[in-house]
C-alpha cells in the first residue's frame, strides 16, 4: 500500500503566513508567561536547596500564571487567525483573499 502524501518546501519567513496561531497565539502567550515569570523571580517568594540553589515555583504558581494568561488573552485573536490561515473562512467566499491581506502599520514617532 502507497501512503498518499505530497511533499512540498515552505520557504523561509512563510511562519507568519502558514502558521498563523504561532505569531497570534503562541508567540503573545510565551511572552505573558515569560513577563509573569520574570515578575515572580524578582519579586516572588523563593526558596533554595541546601547547596544554595534556588528551586523552581510550584506547579499551582505555574498553572496559576497559565490560567491567567488566558483568562487575559482575547480569543477574537485565534478566529482571525484561523481566517488569515483560510482553515475558518466564510462559507460564502467574502474572505477568501483574507491571506492576502496585508495590513501595514506605520508608527509616527
């Protein structure tokens, strides 16, 4: 039996494109985690083994902060990225030029 598969290259710097929900959901929850956790190392309560070495948070901290991030996190983000990605268009074809929508920002500084 022959496995039906198509092989294909994805160029470099297509993330962003193909892979939507990593640049709108993955990349600005690590980044609520890691402020969070940066946060607990300057402030948080720590406590250290008998060599000296400082232990990690307990995991209720942990899914604490993860609970929170999402609590925070609005979920409009993941239904445009679905629509970006073309996995959650409307079924009437009005959004099916939506990958190649650019919006571009430009900052006045």
């Amino acid at each position: 039996m022959q496995d039906k598969i198509d092989f294909t290259m994805i160029l470099g710097g297509m993330t962003k494109t193909l892979q939507p929900l990593d640049v709108t959901v993955n990349k600005p929850v690590k980044d609520a985690l890691r402020r969070l956790w940066n946060a607990w190392l300057v402030e948080g309560e720590h406590t250290f083994t008998d060599g000296g070495s400082m232990r990690m948070p307990m995991l209720q901290c942990i899914v604490q902060w993860i609970v929170q991030v999402w609590q925070d996190f609005d979920p409009s983000v993941i239904k445009k990225a679905l629509v970006k990605c073309c996995i959650a268009n409307a079924m009437d074809g009005t959004e099916d030029n939506a990958l190649w929508n650019v919006v571009v920002v430009v900052r006045a500084d």
